[in-house]
C-alpha cells in the first residue's frame, strides 16, 4: 500500500453524492440509515448512473499500475470500497472521501470488519461487532484504526520485507503504540501477509523492476534517446505492486545489488 494521489470530483458530481447522502440521513434513526444507506447505494452504484460513472473513472485514476487495487496492489481494482463500512457509518455512504477502489479478494474479506480506538476508553482498541440482525447500535467515536491511504502514507506505518526476501510487511513502530496497531490490523483485516499468491506476486515485481532498473542503465549508458528513457521511466509507473518499488528506493542501502543499481542510477531515487 502506498499513499494515494487524490482528483478531484466535479462539482456536479459532489452536488449529486450529497443529495443522496441527504436522503441517507433523513431517513431517522440509525437502523434506518443504515437500511437506507444499503438500499441508495446498491440503486446507484451502476454503470448507467452518470454520478458514479464518473466516480470510477476518478477512482481508476488513484489506482497504481494497470488500475490495481488501491490495498493489495495485485488484482484488478473494479468495486467502489467504502473505507469506513457504510453498514457501520452511513453518514459516509455517499463521502467522496471515503471512497477507494478495490478488489474482491480484498474488498470481501475486509467487508464490515472495522476498528477504532476509544475515546471513552483512552483510547483502548475496539473490534466494531459486525451488524446482523436489528437493533443496531452506532459504533463509539474514535480514531478509525486501519489506514487510510488516502489520506495516510501506509509507508510511514509498516515496512515490505526486502531483506530477507519474506515480501511480507511487518509494523514499523515498538508494539506498544498505536501506530504498530494499526499497522498490524491493516495488514490482518486484508489478509496482505496470507495469500501466497500476492507474495509470489510481490517477489515477482521486484524482479520486474530490477531488471527494469538494468535496462535503463544499459541503454542510457549507450547514448539511447530521451525519449526512449522518458519510455523506460514511464514504464516504472505503469507497473503493478508500486509499493515495491518504493521500497526498493528505501531499502537500497541495505541491499548491495541494489546499492550498486541505485549507485550507477541515483536519478531513479526521484522517480
């Protein structure tokens, strides 16, 4: 997971998400919210809808690589997630700000599954019970515990393991604090440690992008075009698993075939 880089939704677009929104909070209390937050959302997140229409388009643009999924950066990304579970918040059901765009494989597991820390409590961690049958009870205000990535570097929380080749990330903070945390949630509640065929994935790219990074060195060394490496660095960005590669950039130093690459092309730290 890497920090996403955020458009901005027209005006129109903005005006339409509130008008549902509205329709949301008018419904009464918070069971009925939630009902209607369901209902509203499943009427208009479709392809004939122009509000959402454009929505994807703009979430498509915040995706890494060939439109990945903005958690696991693997799969294609074709499902509006809410961040925030609309079924738990619907306040945020139709919140541009609480909209990414993910998997199934991650979207799935994650559903309503959601976190935050207390603030009637000092801030003790608590599991919001998944909503089944009514009453529904408003969960407690607190800090949200799983990483927001747009709003939020998820670097800044947790480290990919390039060292020793594991491609599984781990907290970066002691295991004491808040941020090791929701380091540690994030990564459990979608599942980004426990499918192998994501590791296998991420241990793929960061062979892509090392032989990425040796194709440039190459033929920038034998007096290749700007435009041909304007190519080979747009290349770098059209890639799945961009966390890789900016932990490549990290890591370099603790790597010696990729303190050499970066020694020969330190212009690539930038990209």
């Amino acid at each position: 997971m890497i920090r996403l880089s955020v458009p901005e939704l027209p005006v129109t677009t903005l005006r339409k998400l509130a008008e549902y929104q509205r329709l949301v909070l008018d419904a009464g209390d918070y069971t009925l919210q939630v009902a209607k937050a369901k209902s509203l959302f499943k009427q208009h997140n479709k392809a004939d809808n122009a509000a959402f229409k454009i929505v994807r388009e703009k979430l498509a643009e915040m995706c890494v690589g060939p439109r990945r999924c903005n958690y696991c950066e693997d799969s294609v990304a074709d499902e509006v997630e809410h961040i925030a579970p609309k079924d738990l918040f619907p306040e945020q059901c139709f919140s541009w700000d609480n909209y990414c765009y993910a998997c199934g494989p991650c979207n799935g597991p994650k559903s309503n599954r959601y976190a935050v820390f207390r603030q009637d409590q000092n801030e003790s961690f608590y599991e919001i019970p998944e909503h089944g049958d009514p009453p529904l009870i408003r969960p407690p205000l607190g800090q949200h515990v799983l990483i927001n990535p747009r709003v939020e570097d998820p670097l800044q929380f947790m480290l990919l393991d390039l060292q020793t080749k594991t491609f599984r990330f781990a907290p970066l903070m002691d295991e004491d604090s808040l941020s090791y945390q929701r380091a540690d949630y994030t990564i459990r509640i979608l599942n980004l440690n426990t499918r192998g065929d994501l590791i296998n994935a991420r241990r793929n790219a960061y062979t892509n992008f090392r032989a990425r990074l040796r194709e440039y060195i190459h033929d920038r060394d034998h007096d290749a075009t700007e435009s041909h490496l304007g190519e080979l660095k747009r290349n770098f960005a059209d890639e799945s698993h961009q966390t890789v590669w900016q932990e490549m950039k990290r890591q370099h130093q603790f790597l010696p075939e990729l303190q050499q690459l970066f020694g020969e092309a330190p212009e690539a730290l930038m990209w």
